[in-house]
C-alpha cells in the first residue's frame, strides 16, 4: 500500500498549530524546540507516558478517544505530584498503511480531541514529533508544569498512622475495558455507558492534586491498580498499608455489576486505568482532605491507614475484609511484559 | 511466542535507574514525575523526537547505536536553540517477541551507550516510560535544557546580506546509509568506516550552539538535509538563500565516494541525518563565528548569503555551482509520509 499523501509538514500546519498558538514559547511548532519561562520560586515537574494500539488502548477508540486517554494519562502524573499544568509535547507514530482518508479522519478527531481536553486542563501543545511506522499506532506524550520549590508531593513520606485516602471511585476502568473486549456483560445500558466512558475518557485529578500540596505526606496516581499504586508509596516510604475493602469507594455502575456476581470486589482493585489519586494524610489532617473534596465536588473516601511496616521488606497493603480477613489480591498490578 | 519474563520495574531498577542517579530530582525513576530547578532569569527548552526501527535506524543497529542516535536526534535541537542540555526522558515500545535473552542483551547495550552519551553530553535520565509493543522497536526522546531568557536561537531572524554558516561536514550520514542499505559501494574500507559511523552515531552541536547565542541571527539542525533545514529558516525568516555548492564542506570520506563517480553531490545536501547546525550571522560577525569554530576544534564554513527574497512567497534556497548555474536538487528533504 502507499503512504498516505499528508506530508508531515502538512500534518503539523493543519492539525497541530492550532494547538499551540495560545503559547507563543510553542514558535508555532516551526522552530527546533519551544521556549518557555518558569516562575521564580517554582521547579518544573516533567514526565513521559507512552500507550499503544491495542495495549492500552483499543483498535476502534476514536481518535477523539485517544486524545483525551493520552493526556489524562500523562497530566495524572502531574497532579500524584501537586503540580500545576502547562504544557504538553506529543510523539505520535502513525501506521503507514493507513490510508490518506483514514490518517485524515483519525488526525481530525485527533486534534479536535485534543483541542477540548487542552482547554479543559488550561495547557497547549508545545511541540512534538510525527513519524511513520509499520506497526500500530504509538504515541507519546511528554506532560509539564511547575509546583513551589520543595513543595512536589511524592511517593516517599508515608507516615506510620497516616489515612489513607483515595479519590473518586475505583475499578471502573477495569470493568469498562472488560465490556469492551467481551468479558463481562453489564446488567444494564446506562452502566455499560459509563463504565465504557471511565476506560476511554479518563480525567486527570490536577485541581485535587495542587490542593494536597502541604498537606498530603505521599501521593501516587491509580494507573496500575490500587493495591499495586499503594504498594509504590508504601514501598518508597518504607511503610506498610491496611486497607478496610468495604470502604473502597465503588461507582454506581460498578455496584450494579458487582450485585449482579458478574465481577468480584478483588477485580476492582486489580484494574488499572482509573487515573485518581491514593494519597497519605497525617490523622489531624483528615477532615481538611475531605473538606477539599467537598470544595471541588470530588469524593474523596478514607480506605484505611498506613502502618509501621513488620520489617523493612514488609512494605506491603493488606486488604481486610469486615472481620479482619485477608483479601489481598495474589496478582498484583498490570504487568506490561 | 511468550512475552519476556522482565517486568517493567525490574527494566527500570537494572538498566535505567543507575542513568539517573546524577540528579536528585529524577526521584530514582520511582515517582511519578521528575523535578528539577531552573535557575533565575532562564527559560526552559523543551523538545520531542520520535525513531522508528527500519526507518529512522536499521534493524541490525545495536542498541549501543540506538542509544547514541535517540540522544543526537534530540539534543540537537536544543544545540539549534542556543540551549544548554538539561536532562531527558524516554518512552521506550519494546518488541513483544523478542526472547528474554534479545531484551535483556538489548538493554544491555542502549543503557551503556545512554551512559556513556549522556556522560559527554553533561546530562542525566529524568523519567520515562517502558511498554510492550507488537509492533517495531519505537524511542521517544524529551530534551530538557535552559537558555538565558529572550536569548534562544530561533530559524526566524536572517537578514538580506547576512552569511550562511553549517558546521562539519554535509551529506556523511545520507552516505552512510546507502553503503549500509546496499546502495552504495564505497571506495575504501576507511571512507566505509568513517561514513557509516556518521550514520550511526551523529553528535549533537551543543558547544556551538551555546556559543552561537547573541552572535546568530537564525539556527536549524541538519536532520531533514541542509537544503530542506535552511529552507526552514528562509521560510520563518522570509528570506532567501544562496548557496555556493562548491563551499559547502565535505569530508575526505564523501570526498572519496564523489571522486569515485559513486554519488553526485546533490546526493549529499538531500540526505538528512547529519545534525550539524546551519545558521546564519551578520557579514561583521563573520570572522567572530570562524574564531568560535577554531576553538571548539569544529568546521565553520561560509556556504553563502542570505538575501531579499524575490517576492513573499520566494522564500528559497538556491544552491549555485561556480559559474552561477542553478543546482538545486528538485527533491528536497526527507518525506516520512
């Protein structure tokens, strides 16, 4: 098949400068590099994402879709750190054997996705990369924002007797994925469309994470599963976690397809793809966290608290159930390879 | 075939870890995000470039070659800007089929020559990202580098009468790879040597780009073949540009092949991948951007002048032999699509 007749400088006018033009820094995405300034007394925060067609996202997502997958799953790390958003550059691998009709119609919803998310975070494009390949399609996105020095929320600073917190609900993605390679069956059509929408239109947490900044001791977002994402911080802050499974904050429609036995509790906290946040919080502090959630409109649910772990390898979440029985998962974490 | 039994963190631990252990602000690759200072009255430059095996490198590159060129393709373009280099990241698709053994040799070699590149460039591993991919081994790079504020090298700023300038030798790494696609003979083992090489393992200009801050009025790196780079600045400049081919400096090893009849030298201002810079500086600072070269120990060379394009949309480059005969190459720049 022959490539598709969009050369790449043609992609980038058409497409990507209408991203960038609110950032004169972003040289109209004709120069080198971009060029941006920081605020005195702040640091930049930087981090790199990449997702692949049918790895971690699906062969029919829209283009739409994947604009706004792609940038949830690069700002989420943003706000695990308590920093504001700026900016963002793309890598973008596009299959050469689509053909020009399909490039131009998946660059379009693209773009267009892109442009709604973009405004929605209050970031633009900065700069990025658009090649051919003969495999699938592959992006990459390179996510940038600034938080006060010395103030970047981490994985390590866990306290022993700290709560810890999660925000939003949890599992949804994991069920939504399930519905759309066939695993699962949801009980009903308005559940089936919003635990869809949790896998493919994931939201980052930015306003909650800046609001942690001086008040959450550890923070991590929920992209490998909340037991694997809570073993990080634990592991970083040489604590141990105990997590009451009860209190695990569950969607509406995840409670449908759990009452309806077509997913276990265990399910929920395996999956990946949430993008909300499990935080740390010293116990005084507690009622201030939850009050912050009640100000952005974001549940924000104590699951449990961080304990002084049994030894130094013990750094390890147990799930318990109402009666103090274990149900940790044996299979922790999405494993790439 | 099963996929390979290292797991992402374990990649991460043995082979990327140890590249960021130079700044604090990496968090040793176990958080979410990095972060780092910049300090007052600096801007930060950032850039994204995306390879692709078999056809941004060749599959029998080692990763010791791969881990060289990632970091050439990207710092150059902060070598464009004027820019001082920072740090990097990147997002890393490794093939699904490669056997535990192929990975697991793979890294081996990219993660020893990011050390030893990343040593000579003064840079350390700030984050990224490791997937599994059906598809072709794909790299994507971030750039993160500081400039003084205001003072960042742009292709926007050549003026009517200032000379053109490129650094080292043209058309080596376009050479290169015809001898090692079979497109090519070469004339001796040496100039064989000396050309793939240039192909394989290309520099980034970083010391002259720094240098070239204050005194250039426009730069570009030489990654699309020096006609289609300086066109960029005309372009972004609104000016136009005329070349002298036979000043436009050529190593003995290309020397040797054109001595041959093996390849014309249009062959050599088409071909991209060099990742030298060409700029252009005010006719009274000329001598000042040849002092600079000397010093560095890199080829300066006067190719020609900037002049009034013949109407706004004349933005060109016209490449001249001695007798003032028009030699543009028709096909300039490499198309990815």
């Amino acid at each position: 098949m022959t490539p598709p007749a969009l050369g790449e400088f043609e992609i980038i006018a058409r497409f990507f400068a209408p991203l960038a033009a609110g950032e004169a820094g972003a040289l109209g995405l004709l120069d080198d590099a971009a060029v941006f300034a920081v605020p005195p007394g702040r640091s930049v925060v930087v981090s790199t994402d990449a997702i692949v067609e049918s790895v971690h996202f699906l062969n029919d997502d829209s283009g739409d879709d994947v604009a706004a997958k792609v940038l949830a799953v690069g700002f989420s790390d943003l706000a695990a750190m308590g920093s504001d958003a700026l900016g963002y550059t793309l890598a973008l691998a596009l299959p050469k054997d689509w053909g020009c009709e399909k490039l131009e119609q998946w660059l379009n919803g693209f773009a267009t996705g892109l442009g709604t998310e973009q405004q929605r975070i209050g970031v633009t494009l900065l700069g990025g990369d658009t090649v051919a390949t003969p495999g699938p399609l592959t992006l990459s996105v390179t996510v940038l924002g600034t938080v006060e020095t010395g103030r970047a929320l981490t994985r390590a600073g866990a306290k022993p007797g700290d709560r810890v917190f999660v925000s939003g609900s949890i599992g949804d993605a994991a069920l939504g994925l399930a519905l759309l390679t066939g695993k699962l069956t949801a009980p009903g059509r308005a559940a089936h469309a919003a635990l869809v929408n949790r896998y493919r239109r994931p939201t980052a947490r930015l306003a909650l994470g800046r609001r942690l900044t001086g008040l959450a001791t550890a923070a991590c977002d929920v992209s490998d599963g909340l037991v694997a994402d809570l073993g990080h911080i634990c592991r970083a802050s040489g604590v141990a976690a105990r997590i009451d499974a009860a209190r695990i904050p569950v969607s509406a429609a995840a409670a449908e397809v759990l009452a309806a036995g077509a997913a276990k509790p265990s399910d929920l906290v395996e999956g990946g793809d949430d993008y909300e946040l499990v935080f740390t919080v010293p116990p005084a502090q507690a009622a201030t966290a939850q009050g912050i959630g009640a100000a952005l409109g974001i549940a924000v649910t104590d699951i449990g608290r961080i304990e002084q772990p049994a030894s130094q390898e013990d750094s390890v979440v147990r799930l318990l159930d109402a009666v103090g029985g274990d149900v940790t998962p044996s299979r922790i974490g999405y494993r790439h390879f």
